[in-house]
C-alpha cells in the first residue's frame, strides 16, 4: 500500500473508531472550511461556483497547507445549473461575497395551498415550485423543455466535478471527505424554501393541522432525497454519512418542536440508521433544552455536530449515544491570538476527548475570507494533533 | 389524459404490493436513472 493510501486508511478508522464510541490513536480532527477555502486559494466564493474547478482546487491547496484528518464537503454550488434555470433565489451583494439567501424568494407557495401540497408533494413541486423559483420554467414548451434538458446538463457535470474532487483528495492526499450528501428537514424545507420561515411560523399558528400533515408528507421525499445521493456515490468500505443542517428548532417552543419537528426528524434518523447510513445532524444554535430528545436517537450510530452548548454537560448527556463534535467558536479563529486559540482547544479536549467518540471540529462551517485566520486553523489543529493523542 | 410526470411510489404499489409497507427509500434498485431525475427535480425545489 502507497504510504499516502495508509494514511487514508489510519485517517478513515481514526474518524469510525470515534464514530463507534471508541478511543482511537487519537482526536480525529474535521475541517469544515466551506467557502473559506476559496478565499484562501485566491478566488471568490462566485467564481469557484461558476468555475467548479476553481473549488477543486481550492480543496487541494487546503488539505495541502492544513493538518487535518477528514474535509467536509465540495463546497461549490452548481452556478451554471441555476442560471440555465433562471433561478430567482440566491444572489451575491457584490462579486467577493458569498451567496446570499432571501426568504421573500423563499415565499413561492400560498397559505391556501397546502391541501394540494399534501395530496402529492412532489407533483406540486414540479408543478407549482419549480415555475415560480425558476424564471425558465414558467416559459411556455419548448423553452421550458430545454432549460430543464440544460440545468440536467450542469447538474450530471457538477456531480462529475464534485465525484473527482474527492478522487483527487484521496489519490493525492489521502484526505477523505465526511459527507455523501444531504438532506433537509421537513419543517425546515417547508419554511426555508416554500413558505419563507415568517410564513411557516404564521401557519404554526394558524393552520398548525396542514402545516404537520405538510411536514409529514414530505417525510417520505426527504429519505428518498438522502437515500438517492447514498446510492449514486460510489461505494465504500465504512457507512456513508449524510449531513442534516436543522435550522428552526432553537426557535421553536419546545411543545412546537415536539408536534412539528421530532417526530419526523426522528423518523428520518431511523430511516437512514436502517439503511446503513449514519446522519450527522449539524445542531444549529443551543440545543440543550432537546438534550433529553436527542438520548432517544440510536446509540453509535449518529454524529452530533453542535454550534453551541457546554462540552461538560454534553459528554455527560449525549457521549454514550453519539459522536459529538463541533463547539469550537469560529469567532476565535477570525478574531483570536493563536494562544487564545491554542487555550480554547484544549478546553474543549479535556472535556470531550476522554474515552473517545469524539471528532475535533469548529461550531460551524468556515464561510467567507474572514472567518479565520489562516495561521490560527493550522496551530490549532497542530496543537490538536499533539495533544490529542491518547 | 392526466400527464405522468413521473413513476410515483403509489403506482409502484400497485404493482408490487408486497412493497406497500416499506419506505420508499428501499426502491432505490428501482433504476437509478429515474432516481437521478427524481433527486435532480427535488434539488432544484431545494436550493
């Protein structure tokens, strides 16, 4: 074996082993870098989605220059897809800035229209969504017919650039990436991308019935969703893992988040589980008040990525039911000394890093140019590779 | 004439009822092609 394929091999079983609970050689560390790594290679986040391989390489410099064990994601979004389409949703406030998210575009479905939502989710999506998201898809036939043919096109390139960006990392690093794909909640989906979250929190209130039996058809789209990206990446020797950003919980009251969003986040969970996936849930926000929730998920079999929280009381919690990582600010990387830094994650470790089932992660993805500082990343998970050791 | 978008999980039932009580995500050996243009459309309704 290549001495860069055994470091891919300790690198893979360093991350499973604390996905299993157990005590690796020692802290795996995970880099979610995101966009940042754009910014670091010398392009802008725009340039590297109109130009995929300018987030390949950006991939490479990163794993290059930073001591790491695993990388999150090909970061980029298909740019060339949503011009073909006339997409309405995103935009960037000047060409250095990262894309920005509008929850007015994310309004494209009335309140009055969620009996034919959930009579069939997805004939409405393509029926109703997509004519409404999508400028070229409200044309008449055959407009219509060839922008959906041009968005396929870039979307079958933008899985090809995203499959060899990951060869690459592998083949010449020996870096794996963490995530196969990923999926939305369903609650999360309905307010973030068709009734913008100041629409869903008013049907919560005053259509709470079709709101759940929303959320409770779209249930089934989201495992067939993660399930799909599962089964059309290549296989591998360890389950795959798929990413759950869940958004609207820390803003829920807890009877909310027990009718509208646990049940069918709980389902999704098991699907996966079932079929031989792990989820990574990224926690957004303070979780702590749905700890005694997240107990009831299946013990080794999920990934807890969390922003906020105490790491003391998360161990003691959740440590013997999932891997956590996450809660290093990445405030500090941006606005830190490298001692600060340094001080930080050690914290962090003698807190969590006991027993194992512990991955080293900052408490969000890194997005634009200054939400690190370079010199501080690589001390960090330096200092990480060091002290973690067991 | 109702216009088929695409084969949906119901009428796949219909046709192997020995399918009815499991999640849809174990159809993926259905035929990755139209898994492919099922996860193609929902992107789009996504993001």
């Amino acid at each position: 074996m290549s001495e860069v394929m055994n470091l891919y091999k300790k690198r893979v079983e360093r991350v499973y082993k604390a996905i299993n609970l157990e005590q690796p050689d020692r802290v795996p560390i995970s880099s979610a870098l995101g966009t940042w790594s754009s910014y670091y290679a010398g392009y802008t986040d725009s340039e590297s989605n109109w130009d995929l391989d300018k987030c390949s390489k950006s991939l490479l410099k990163v794993v290059n220059d930073i001591p790491m064990d695993v990388l999150h994601m090909f970061y980029a979004r298909p740019g060339g897809m949503y011009q073909a389409l006339g997409s309405k949703s995103f935009h960037y406030l000047n060409e250095s800035n990262i894309v920005q998210y509008s929850d007015e575009n994310a309004e494209v479905m009335t309140s009055e229209e969620y009996p034919e939502f959930i009579k069939d989710p997805f004939r409405f999506m393509v029926e109703k969504v997509l004519p409404r998201k999508y400028a070229e898809l409200a044309k008449d036939t055959p407009a219509k017919d060839l922008a959906l043919a041009k968005g396929a096109m870039q979307f079958g390139m933008y899985g090809a650039k995203k499959g060899a960006a990951e060869a690459n990392l592998i083949s010449q690093y020996g870096i794996p990436m963490l995530f196969d794909g990923l999926a939305i909640m369903p609650l999360d989906w309905i307010a973030d991308f068709f009734r913008g979250i100041k629409g869903a929190f008013m049907d919560m209130r005053r259509r709470p019935e079709e709101l759940l039996e929303a959320a409770q058809a779209l249930t089934p789209l989201v495992i067939r969703f993660g399930m799909g990206q599962m089964f059309s990446t290549p296989p591998k020797a360890n389950p795959k893992i798929i990413l759950l950003p869940l958004h609207l919980p820390p803003m829920l009251k807890t009877a909310d988040f027990d009718k509208f969003y646990w049940p069918m986040f709980k389902t999704i969970v098991e699907a996966f589980v079932a079929n031989g996936v792990i989820p990574m849930p990224f926690y957004e926000g303070d979780w702590s008040r749905y700890y005694d929730h997240l107990q009831e998920l299946p013990v080794k079999k999920t990934l807890g990525w969390f922003e906020h929280g105490d790491p003391k009381e998360l161990k003691q919690k959740l440590g013997n039911t999932m891997c956590i990582l996450g809660l290093f600010p990445v405030t500090l990387l941006q606005y830190g000394t490298k001692e600060e830094c340094i001080t930080k994650a050690k914290e962090l470790l003698d807190d969590l890093a006991p027993g194992g089932g512990y991955i080293f992660s900052t408490d969000k993805e890194l997005l634009s140019a200054a939400d690190g500082k370079a010199e501080n990343i690589i001390a960090v998970n330096k200092f990480v590779m060091e002290y973690g050791i067991y | 004439m109702e216009e088929q978008l695409l084969i949906s999980w119901s009428d796949i039932v219909k046709e192997h009822p020995e399918l009815a009580d499991k999640d849809p995500a174990m159809g993926m050996n259905w035929d990755i092609g139209q898994e492919m243009i099922f996860a193609y459309v929902t992107f789009l309704a996504l993001f």
